[in-house]
C-alpha cells in the first residue's frame, strides 16, 4: 500500500506520494503550513479518484472539467502529468516519462494508492 509522506524544506512544508514499492508517484508543491499541506492531501485523496484524464500530447484534445489529471510533454518531451482539484489548483505533479503508457500508469497508481494512504511525517 501506499503512503503519504510529509516532510519539511528550507522554504515550507510538502508532501509526495510513494507507492508501496517505495517510488515516488506524485509530490506536491511546497505550502507554507501543516495544514494547508493536509488539506492538500486530502484533496489529492478526494479527487484522484473522480478525476479524468485530458492527454493534452493529442491533437484536439478534448477539454476535461476539473478535477483532472492532465497529461502532457515537457521541454525534455518527456510524459508528465499534474493532478488539478476542482477549483483549478495543481495539487500533485508527477515525474517525467520517456512513454506515455508509464505515464498513464503513474496515474493508476494514484488513484489506487492515494485513498486510503496513510499520512507519515518525517
């Protein structure tokens, strides 16, 4: 099973994802409290499971509602993708992908892991 791991920067606080593997699946950005970071955990809980996918690398893509995961290429033309909640705010991000079936793999992995995930600080 997967977990949630909190932990502190020089800049804040910030969460990533591990799958029961120990990789990394997703991170967060950095919040500048506890709170906010849990919040933000429990939206990732909430919405990766209802969210669509857009793959935004399709020409005339169809524009998902959010939540959505949004998969796209990166400068390196890498897969990623970004987990937004229902107001629009990107809440995980995930690494890059040389393939876009790994990406859309990652993205499994969320929504398998994330809601029922425990919450470890360290």
């Amino acid at each position: 099973m997967g977990k949630f791991i909190v932990k502190e920067t020089k800049s804040g606080i910030k969460f990533d994802l591990k799958a029961g593997n120990g990789e990394v699946i997703a991170t967060s950005e950095v919040y500048s409290s506890k709170d906010s970071c849990l919040k933000g955990i429990a939206s990732v809980k909430k919405n990766s499971v209802v969210a669509e996918v857009e793959d935004q690398t399709k020409e005339g893509y169809a524009t998902c509602k959010n939540p959505k995961f949004e998969v796209y290429k990166d400068k390196a033309g890498e897969f990623r993708f970004r987990l937004k909640a229902t107001n629009g705010q990107i809440i995980a991000t995930g690494e890059g992908y040389k393939a876009l079936a790994s990406c859309l793999n990652g993205i499994e992995s969320i929504r398998k892991n994330a809601p029922e995930a425990p919450i470890e600080e360290v």
